[in-house]
C-alpha cells in the first residue's frame, strides 16, 4: 500500500493534473519566480544604466563643446576638461551643496536637475511658462571649460522644454563672452521623424553657430523663425525647421526662457564680468 501523504505534498499527489486548482497554482508561481527573477535583474542593472545614463550625458556636453572624438576616454576628458558647477537660479551664484530631504545634501557628483523638476522641495511652479515645463528646479548644472592659464573659455547650459509631442532635453555652449552661441544639441527629444526631429540635424544645428542672444542694449534677441533676415538681424536668427511649425516655436520658447531673467541671464550677466 502506498505511504499516504498529508499537508502540501499529500494535496499535490491526490489532485489531478489537469484540475483547475492545480493549473492556478502553477500559473501563479511561475509569474511569482519571472516577477522576481525581473525584479532582481533590474535591481542588479540599476548601476550600469545609471553610469551608461551618466556617460551619455558627458559624450553629448562634449559633443556640444567641440570636444568630442570617436574612441576617446569620455569620463577621463570630461573631467579634465570642465569644471561642473551649481547655479543657484534665486541668487545667480554658485553653491556646493543642494538640500536633500531624503538624507545627505546633494554636490556636484550625485545632483541631478532634471529628477529636481519633479522634486517639489527643489522646484517651483512656474507662473509664466513659455517653455512649457510646469515646474523649474532652482537649482541647475552649468559646464565651464577653462583655457591653459584658467581663463574661461566657454560655458554649457543645460536647456530643456515642449516641443510638438515631448519635451526636448539639451545643451547651450557660449563663447567666454557669455553671448556667443558656439553650439546647440539636444540628447532627448521625441519630435516627429524627419520633421521636428530634425533638431538633432548636423546642418540645422549648424545654424546655431556664431549666433548672438542679444544686442548692445542687453534685449535678448536670439529667434528661431521663418524667413533669412538680412543685416543685423541676421545675427539673432535661426531659420526654423521646414515642416515643425510647433517644434520650431517650442525650441524658439525654451532657448529664450533659459537665456532669459527666468533662467541664466542673471548668472551669464555676473559670469562675463567676473564676479563668480
């Protein structure tokens, strides 16, 4: 006679196979051993996609700056090459650390601006919102780039806003002068293919090159728009992309906005006259 189990095991070989108790508990384990064999291998990747996430960002400030080669060391020329700051936006100065409620301040090694815009002890609803972000973190990453003798020799801004259909994540390089577009580059967006796309175009970024943000009175000038201006205007203008209307417009926004007192006017005025 065969040993007769009880409990879990006894169940298990007295209930047939094709019972409907039985097929719940195997459906229901497996999704319980692949939830959890998930689970883990997202927790054990969260390092790797963070230093991926964090060499993206590096491989694309040095990209707007010129700086960037095919095959280099990016973390190892990035941090030969710029000096990371923190723009207090209220006071137009730099700090070394930002408030964190969950634990130690922020620095510039871990502080991550574009996670403090959703953080609401670290931005603020915006009243006037061209650039369609809905809230502005105060503080923000800026990129100096020295020359040999410790000069300044250009600046990376971080710039972001909507578009059509996203929000558009990017940079603005400036000359020393604080005034002189050198480069523009966005490394998220999700416009259109082949049309507000377009904004990651070598030929339309181009366009950026030599630029100016404002003219001898200080009025902030720089405009993305139909049309080829002639003259002095030329200077301040980007002919907009063919076809993106409303990413054209959400570019022209958000680069004014960030130019502008809302963003890192106060900072560039204090910066180009040497009182940081």
């Amino acid at each position: 006679m065969p040993e007769t189990r009880k409990g879990f095991l006894g169940w298990w070989q007295n209930t047939p196979a094709d019972s409907t108790a039985k097929t719940l508990f195997v459906a229901i384990s497996l999704c319980l051993f692949c939830s959890m064999v998930v689970a883990a291998a997202a927790v054990a990747l969260r390092p790797v996609q963070e230093a991926n996430q964090v060499l993206d960002k590096r491989r694309n400030i040095l990209q707007v700056a010129g700086l960037y080669e095919e095959g280099m060391d990016i973390n190892a020329v990035f941090s030969s090459a710029f000096e990371p700051k923190i723009v207090d936006l209220e006071t137009a100065e730099y700090v070394e650390e930002v408030p964190n409620e969950a634990g130690e301040p922020f620095t510039v090694a871990d502080y991550d601006d574009v996670a403090a815009t959703s953080d609401m002890n670290l931005s603020s609803e915006l009243d006037e919102d061209p650039a369609g972000l809905g809230r502005q973190a105060r503080y923000q990453m800026v990129y100096l780039l020295k020359d040999d003798s410790g000069a300044l020799d250009k600046v990376v801004l971080p710039i972001s806003g909507y578009g059509l259909w996203s929000t558009l994540y990017g940079f603005i390089t400036l000359e020393e002068d604080t005034n002189t577009v050198f480069g523009l580059q966005f490394y998220q967006q999700a416009e259109t293919p082949g049309l507000g796309a377009e904004v990651d175009n070598p030929r339309w970024k181009a366009l950026w090159n030599d630029k100016k943000l404002r003219d001898d009175e200080g009025d902030l000038r720089i405009n993305v728009s139909k049309g080829s201006p002639q003259g002095e205007a030329a200077d301040y203008h980007i002919d907009a992309l063919a076809g993106a209307t409303l990413t054209s417009r959400g570019v022209d926004n958000l680069v004014r906005f960030w130019m502008g007192d809302a963003g890192f006017a106060p900072y560039l005025e204090k910066l180009k006259n040497g009182d940081l």
